[in-house]
C-alpha cells in the first residue's frame, strides 16, 4: 500500500514531522567536549541509552504515518490516540532522564556537555507529547487501566 502524505493533517502532521526531526537529532552530536580549537562529539546513535527515547519518538511519528495511509496497526488494547501519546510521553521522558545524566563543565579552555542533537530531541519531543496527549484527551480513547472488569 502506498503512502499519501497529502492523508496527513492537523495533529497528524505535526506527529509526524517530529518524528522526522527526531531522526535527524539521532546524527546530529549529543554530547561532546572541546578544547580551544579542537573538539569531539558523539552522535545520538552513540550516546548511550537516550537513542531509545528518540527511537520512541520516531515510532509515533511512523505509526502516524501508517495509520493515515489506511494500515491498520493495533498495539494491544489501546486505540491510535493512545498509543501515540504512549509512545511520545516514553520517548521524551527517556532523552531528559538522559540529558540529566550527561555531565557537564569545564575548566579553562576545556568544557564538556550535552550538544545540539539532545537539545532537538528535548523540544521535538516535548511538543510532540503535548499535542499527542491533547489529541488523545479529545479523542474520547479509554486508558487501559480505565477498564473495569
């Protein structure tokens, strides 16, 4: 089945083009350290654990895209809302528990800390939760623990 991008709207879209964001912060550099005119920096695929939050992410924004184009995708019990928004707020929390734990300083000419890459991360991900949650919350989706059995 082929893609139409053109099927992507509103929520949808911004999901999705966060998504692809999130994947170009995995090449850009997350940490790094310099000294006077040298420097060194490791990407996001490098940077230990906090790709999974970006690969989270990315999934919502490939899972909308999936959905929009007619593939019918079900993770369990939850809806479409629900597992974007599941998947957004996973993903952001994993890259800020991971940009909490970079170090980060400096002394003289030498500093060391989190780059640009893990800042992209952060705000493509916060605005992706936002707006997935906001979605979901209108969406009329139950919780999984809503259930009562």
């Amino acid at each position: 089945m082929a893609i139409d991008l053109k099927k992507i709207q509103g929520v949808d879209r911004i999901v999705a083009v966060t998504g692809v964001l999130a994947f170009i912060s995995m090449f850009l550099p997350w940490y790094g350290a310099s000294a006077g005119p040298f420097s060194a920096s490791v990407s996001g695929i490098g940077s230990g654990w906090g790709w999974l939050g970006a690969l989270a992410i990315i999934a919502a924004g490939v899972y909308v895209i999936m959905t929009s184009s007619g593939q019918s995708i079900k993770v369990g019990n939850l809806g479409p809302a629900a597992t974007v928004a599941g998947l957004s707020v996973l993903g952001t929390v994993i890259v800020v528990l991971r940009w909490l734990t970079m170090p980060s300083g400096g002394v003289g000419g030498f500093s060391y800390g989190p780059r640009i890459g893990i800042y992209v991360a952060l705000v493509v991900g916060i605005v992706q939760s936002i707006v997935s949650v906001k979605f979901f919350r209108r969406s009329g989706e139950s919780t999984p623990w809503g259930h009562s059995s």
